[in-house]
C-alpha cells in the first residue's frame, strides 16, 4: 500500500477516535455509492453526519480541507443522499470535515462543523 494511503487510514482511525470521545456514534466506515465514499458516517443526537476525513503530513501546501473540490462536495451529498433512502431514515444531515496534520512531531486535528458552509 502506498504510503498515502497508509497515513489516510491512520487519519480516519484518528478522526473515529476523536468523535467517539466527543459521543458520536459511528454508524458506518468508507460507505460507498457509486463514485462516492464518505469516510465516516455519525450520528450525534438527532442529527446524521457525513465525515470527509483529509489528513496530510505538513501544512506546508495548505490546509488539508483546503483539498476538497467542488465535485467532491457533489458526490458525497449525493451518497449521503442514497445512504439517507436506503436505510430509510426521516434524519437532519450535517456535513464536516476533520483536516489532521500527522507527522513525527505532531498531530493536530481541526473539526469543521457543516463545513461545506465554511469553504
């Protein structure tokens, strides 16, 4: 596995670890639609939460939510959509994104909350 990948999987495990601790339920991991995943899906009280998790080893190109296109946002509304009928929910939707920095020296972790309104 390319070590990109491996340091994506170390930052979803982070970010499931960080809402647990917060009380969020995690209904569902790297669910998939078509093109789509959404990293984590949640749930915090009466609220469902599709999680895009970006995690980088420097700040030095940008923030890492900085790297979540327009077509990104597109597909992952629409799987949220598709897991939303699916299992037949009458729920509010919240999009976030959890932007990790992940190297020797640190690991900083930022939550934007209905972070698609932020961008």
């Amino acid at each position: 596995m390319a070590q990109h990948n491996d340091l994506g999987k170390i930052g979803e495990q982070i970010a499931v670890d960080f809402l647990t601790q917060k009380g969020y339920e995690i209904k569902a991991r790297n669910w998939r639609f078509k093109k789509a995943e959404i990293d984590i899906i949640a749930k915090l009280g009466n609220v469902l939460i599709a999680v895009e998790v970006k995690t980088r080893s420097t700040g030095d190109f940008g923030d890492p939510q900085e790297f979540l296109k327009p077509k990104q946002k597109k597909l992952l509304v629409t799987a949220m959509h598709e897991y939303v009928v699916t299992k037949d929910l009458d729920i509010e939707v919240r999009f976030d994104v959890i932007a990790i920095i992940k190297n020797e020296q640190e690991t900083s972790i930022e939550h934007l909350e209905d972070a698609f309104f932020h961008f």
